[in-house]
C-alpha cells in the first residue's frame, strides 16, 4: 500500500569522520523509520550522533565525514547510492532542515527579512509582494515583530536567530523538517507556542518531522514515537508512550529517571557516571556496559541483539527479559551512584 | 539596592543599568520625527553576593544576554554603573582591567561561535591561561581538571581535534571549561547546559555547585530551564522587555509566583509526561518588543489581569518582605 510507505526509512546506516585521531565511526549501523505524518523524536547522550545522522540525511556532512554504508530512502528511493542531483533537488523541494548552529545560519550582511523573502522568490515561486507579506505572517507565526524584518541578524538575540532559522524552515512547507535542537535556546512560553505550530502543521498538511532533542518533556509533547541513540547505536525505538513509560534499556531508564522538575529539583540530581566509549577505537560487547549498573560478564564480551515487541518497539539489551525488574531498581538512586 | 535582599559581601552591583540599540526608522518615525531605539536593558539595579548564584529567566530577546555583557564589561552600558568588588567598572584601564578580565568570565550563549575555529580544543583551553601569564607548567593539569569538571574525557582525547570536530554538547562543555580554568570569582553563565541531556547536566551541576561551595565562585546563571536555576540558584531575577519584574529566593519564586509573567512561565514548563495538556497557554500570541519605551506596564498588552491602571502608570519593583519584590499593580 503507497500510502503505508514511509516518508523516510533509514536502513544500516554508518557514517565515518576522518580525524588527525584515525577514523571516527561516529553511526554504527542504525535503522529507524519515519510514518507520513509524524514526529520522530531523536535523543541521546551528547556526543552520541544525533547531529550527524541528521546531517546524512539534508546530505551536509562535513567534508571529512563519508557514508560508511547503508541506504536513506525517501519515499522508498535510495538517497545514498542515487544519483547525487536526485539528492539535491530532495533537499530544496522536500526536505528542510534546521541545524544545531542555527543561530548562526543566517548571513550577516543582509538583513533577515531579504533573506526569507529570497527564499520564497527563488524556492517557492512567490512574487516579491507576495513573498513580503509572506515573511511577515512567518514572524508572526513564530512570535516575532514584523516591524524588526529589516534588522540584521547581530541585531537579534540568539533565541530571535534561532526562530527565525525555524520560520524559514517550515516557509516552503516541506513534507519532511529535521530540526536538530530547534528549541532549546528559547523560553519556555515561546518553546510551546512554536511546538503548538509544528503539531498544527503536522495535524493540516500531514508534515513529518525528525526533532532532536535532549529534553525528554518535548519528546513527550510533540512525538508519536522516539529513537535513543547511544554511541553511535539504537539502544531502543518505538512509540513515544511505550519507551517513556516502560523503559526497556538501562541508558532510556537513566534517562528518564534523572530528570529534574521543579517539586524535585532540590533533591540530588543523578547522573550517570562516566563517559561514552572512544569511537575511534574497536569496540566489543554492549557499549553503554562501563557505565551500566546491570551488566554481567556477557554484556562485556558480546554485541547485544536488537529485539522487536509485538508492538514494533525495538531495544538492545542482553537483559531485556528482565526490563521490569531493572526499571523498578532503577528508580532507586543507589542503583546509579559508585563508590568514587 | 535598597532591599533586605542585598548580599552582605557584595561582589557585582549595578544600579539604574540601562542599553538602547538605535533601530532602523519605520515610515512612521520619519513624520514624527523620532530616533526610535530598541531598549534591551531598561534601568535595573541588582547586586550578586560573594559565592552567591543567581538565576535570570525572561523571554527569548528580553535582554539577558546584553545584561550579562554589561556586568562583565563587554559592551558599554547607556546609562547606569556596575561595581566589582566595591570598585566602578566604567573606568578601568590597563593592570586593573586585565585582573578584571581573569577574575569575571563570560560562557557564551552560542557554542558555535565562541571559539577560535583555526584553534585545537587544547590551544583553546590553554589560551586563556596563556593570556593571563598563568605559569606555563600549570597549564596541563588544570586544563585537565577543568574537562574534568565539565564530564569530558581527558585531553588525550581531543588531541589534534578542531572545535568543528566536536559535538553541540561536547563544544558547549568545552566553552564552559574555558571559563572555569581561570579559576574566576565571577562566571556569567549564558545558558550553560542548553545542548545537554539531563544525565550529563546532572554531572555538570553538581560540580558547578561544588564549585561555588569551594572556591566561593559567584555566578549569574541566564537559562530557560527552570528547573535547572530551581537546583543551583538561592536568588532568581525574572526579566520582561528589559526590566525585572520580579526576583526572590529561588524556591518561593517558583512556588508562588507574584508577576503575570513569571506565573506564565512556570505554567508553561513542559513535564516529561506523555499524558501532559496540549491547552494553549492564556498569553500565547501576542508579539512583544523592546522598541521604544510604552507607558504603563510593559507586560499589560499580554496580560490575563490588567486594568486600567496598568496602561497608565508604570508598577515599580515594590519590596514585599521576605526578600520578594515585584512589579505589578495587582501583587
Ligand atoms: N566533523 C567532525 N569530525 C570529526 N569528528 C566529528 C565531527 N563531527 C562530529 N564528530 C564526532 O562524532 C561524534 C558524534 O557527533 P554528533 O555531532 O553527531 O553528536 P550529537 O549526538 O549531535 O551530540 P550533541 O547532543 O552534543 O550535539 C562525536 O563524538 C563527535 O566528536
Ligand atoms: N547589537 C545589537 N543591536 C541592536 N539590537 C540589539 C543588539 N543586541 C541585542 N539587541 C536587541 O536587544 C534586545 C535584547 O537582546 P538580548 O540578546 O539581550 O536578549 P536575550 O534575553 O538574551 O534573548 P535570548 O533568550 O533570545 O538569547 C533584543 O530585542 C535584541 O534584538
Ligand atoms: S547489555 Fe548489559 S551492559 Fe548493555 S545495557 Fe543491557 S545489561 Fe547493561
Ligand atoms: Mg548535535
Ligand atoms: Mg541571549
């Protein structure tokens, strides 16, 4: 059925860097789809290869970095072994993106609004009255004054940048927007009102969305389903309500378990101790196994396979048989703290 | 400031501290003549004790970030004055501004243009020891104990490494290291921990509170995470448009809000639950804007309470005892 065929599905992708280090594999291997019409949430610890598994996909990866392996099919055609025009037109027609860096994506020297306004001339057809009026109503949409249009970017603050970054995203109205940390720099009142116009956007014209983010509450809003990256690998996918609520990975639990809220902020915040492995060297067994308060010797000498739930969940973990007992010790928050 | 709130050993006052930016003219100006200015930062006084934390919340383009860059005489302000340890900042020149430099320290708000880009991590780290004539065989061990505090790895990892080579968060962390490595009195720290995933920023906050318990270090802390400013700052200023509305002792702010604006605010914090409310938040809509200076409230346009009063007079900070203050006629 056409219409069950994903927006975009990600099949064993690898993606390697070039360092004065050696070679960094910083994607190892992922795969994870995304259904017409819906919001992905992508999480994981810094570092993990979120940035770059996005870039992939808007193909602008840095010139050290190369696809190791894998395909990206975007409405079921392969991006990668494709030719490198089909990529590109992609990007202008179907797919936009919102870089981390956002904040500085705008060019200095020309002023914000001329720079939206050529988009819409030159991408989206708009004549050049069409296209003011249309840049004003983006302002709006995204909580900014229309009368600042004519400003330049050092004029705005770093939360106004980023919302524009945002508007100039959703202005052609791509049927896929990977937005990496798209609203981190902002308050949390203009965090909502542009999280409520994405998911207006979505419920209209069936936009699909992979959003990066670190914050578990915007996951939790705006996604219908989430992927957790660690070190390079999915440790676990699936729907939003199921890998929030019933963690089966001992990183997710981490996770979800030492958010802070505001009765509970005074309380001890827990981290999880230690840091990701090297990935420039080889690696054997689990990867979040030197940090992992549940590990038993297999976990050190094998790879984790990835199991599916009847559900369509996915996770990788030696002792997933075991989630629910490993979820309750890990609300406890010895479970977690080492002796130094 | 003349409130029972002002630290015993103060280390940073500003009193009537003020930033206007010229604006481009609109048609409108032209015919009545005006010089319109945008006013980022509208004559507030504060004041950060000795090891004291202090947080500062407000909209995205309230005026943060300018206020932060005034203390630490980055920019110049338009009117008012800044004091650092009992001494005016405005004038210093020479020895005494290069002490100044060591001793406050800015974490930028945009990791991705703070650092020298033709630097290597451990030249960007090094630099600022350097530049102060910290003794060249110190150097290793505290740029080492520096990533230490931010939960990186140790050098050997990042040997040859470019700032373009490194993660948003891993970038921010180093950013956030640069400025620890003076060992400063003062930090302005501009959303220090944006880019991090609470288990690694549960890490970094713990040490920045130890920091504060050990080496006295004073901070003022510019977020969008309430929670995060809940968990390292006793005192919290709340900005709107250039002035503060509201400030008070961390836990009873967020508890109770008085302001409007910061009772908006805490109501829109997202909570990690699948189950949250999708309502539309009773302010959402409305554009603000720093451009010019309105009489009355400067909130009362977005405002679910105002009354007349509000669009004719504007609420000064009022003392409510118990180290609260806020600007509302309503409060
Ligand atoms: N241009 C590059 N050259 C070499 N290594 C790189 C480059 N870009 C990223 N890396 C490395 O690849 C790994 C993944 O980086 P990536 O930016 O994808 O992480 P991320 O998940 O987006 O992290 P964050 O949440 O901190 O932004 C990191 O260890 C990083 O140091
Ligand atoms: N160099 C400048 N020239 C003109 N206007 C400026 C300049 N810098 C800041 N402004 C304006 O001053 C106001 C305050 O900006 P500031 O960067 O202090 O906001 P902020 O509170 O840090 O916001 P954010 O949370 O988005 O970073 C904004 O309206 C901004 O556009
Ligand atoms: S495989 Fe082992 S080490 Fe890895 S997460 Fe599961 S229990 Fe922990
Ligand atoms: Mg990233
Ligand atoms: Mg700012």
């Amino acid at each position: 059925m056409a219409d069950q065929q994903p927006v975009l599905e990600i099949r064993d992708l690898s993606v390697e860097y070039r360092t004065a280090r050696g070679v960094v594999r910083a994607v190892d291997g992922i795969s994870f789809s995304v259904p017409k019409g819906a919001i992905l949430g992508l999480v994981g610890e810094s570092g993990c290869g979120k940035t770059t598994v996005a870039r992939s996909i808007t193909g602008v990866l840095h010139q050290s970095a190369r696809i190791a392996g894998g395909e990206l099919l975007l409405h079921g055609r392969d991006l990668v072994s494709g030719p490198p025009k089909a990529w590109l037109d992609a990007r202008w027609r179907e797919i936009s993106f919102v870089p981390q860096s956002a904040m500085n994506s705008l060019d200095p020297v020309y002023r914000i609004g001329s720079q939206i306004e050529e988009v819409l001339v030159h991408r989206g057809g708009k004549t050049r009255a069409e296209a003011r009026a249309r840049a004003s109503a983006l302002f709006e949409m995204v909580g900014l004054n229309p009368g600042r249009l004519d400003e330049y970017p050092h004029q705005f603050s770093g939360g106004m940048r980023q919302r524009v970054a945002i508007a100039l995203a959703l202005a052609l109205n791509p049927s896929l927007v990977i937005a990496d940390e798209p609203v981190t720099a902002l308050d949390v009142i203009v965090q909502r009102q542009i999280l409520d116009v994405i998911r207006d956007l979505q419920q209209r014209l069936s936009l699909s969305m992979i959003l990066v983010t670190h914050d578990i509450s915007v996951v939790a809003y705006l996604c219908d389903q989430v992927v957790v990256m660690y070190a390079g690998r999915v440790v676990e996918s699936g729907s939003t309500r199921e890998v929030l609520e019933q963690p089966r990975h001992p990183y997710t639990m981490g996770l979800t378990n030492a958010f802070p809220d505001l009765e509970s902020a005074a309380h001890e915040l827990v981290p999880i101790d230690g840091s990701p492995p090297d990935l420039s060297q080889p690696l054997v067994g689990c990867r979040f196994q030197p940090r992992c308060p549940f590990s038993l010797p297999v976990c050190s000498s094998d790879d984790p396979r990835t199991e599916v739930a009847e559900t369509g969940a996915r996770f990788a973990c030696h002792r997933h048989a075991e989630s629910d007992l490993l979820r309750r010790h890990s609300r406890d928050i010895a479970t977690w703290q080492r002796p130094q | 400031m003349t409130s029972a709130q002002t630290p015993t050993h103060p280390l940073v006052t500003a009193s009537g501290l003020s930033k206007r930016f010229a604006a481009p003219r609109r048609l409108s100006d032209l015919f009545n003549g005006q010089r319109p200015h945008i006013y980022a930062v509208d004559g507030i006084d504060l004041c950060i004790g000795k090891g004291e934390s202090v947080g500062l919340l407000g909209e995205s383009g309230c005026g943060k970030t300018t206020t932060g860059r005034l203390l630490l005489k980055l920019t110049e302000p338009s009117a008012g004055s800044i004091a650092f340890d009992g001494v005016a900042i405005d004038t210093l020149k020479g020895n005494d501004l290069t002490a100044f430099r060591k001793r406050a320290q800015l974490v930028f708000q945009n990791p991705f243009d703070a650092l020298n880009p033709r630097f290597t991590i451990e030249r960007v780290l090094a630099e600022p020891l350097v530049n102060t004539g910290v003794e060249r065989a110190s150097h290793r061990d505290k740029v080492e104990k520096a990533l230490a505090q931010v939960r990186l790895p140790p050098l050997s990892r990042f040997e040859g490494l470019f700032p373009h080579q490194l993660s948003g968060g891993q970038l921010q962390r180093i950013v956030l290291a640069r400025a620890l490595v003076l060992e400063p009195d003062f930090i302005v720290a501009d959303e220090p921990v944006s880019m991090l995933d609470v288990s690694v920023r549960a890490g970094v906050l713990n040490v920045m509170r130890e920091v504060r318990a050990t080496l006295g270090l004073a901070a003022l802390y510019i977020s969008h995470d309430l929670a995060l400013v809940r968990y390292v700052c006793s005192t919290t200023l709340v900005m709107y448009l250039g002035k503060i509305v509201e400030q008070g002792p961390t836990a009873d702010l967020l508890k109770m809000p008085l302001h409007p604006y910061t009772r908006a605010l805490v109501n829109a914090v997202p909570v990690p639950r699948v189950d949250q409310s999708h309502e539309a938040l009773p302010i959402i809509g409305n554009v603000s804007d720093a451009r010019g200076q309105p009489r009355g409230c400067r909130f009362r346009d977005r405002c679910p309470m105002a009354v007349a009063r509000c669009a004719e007079e504007e609420p000064p900070l009022r003392d409510l005892g118990q180290g609260r203050q806020v600007a509302c006629h309503l409060a």
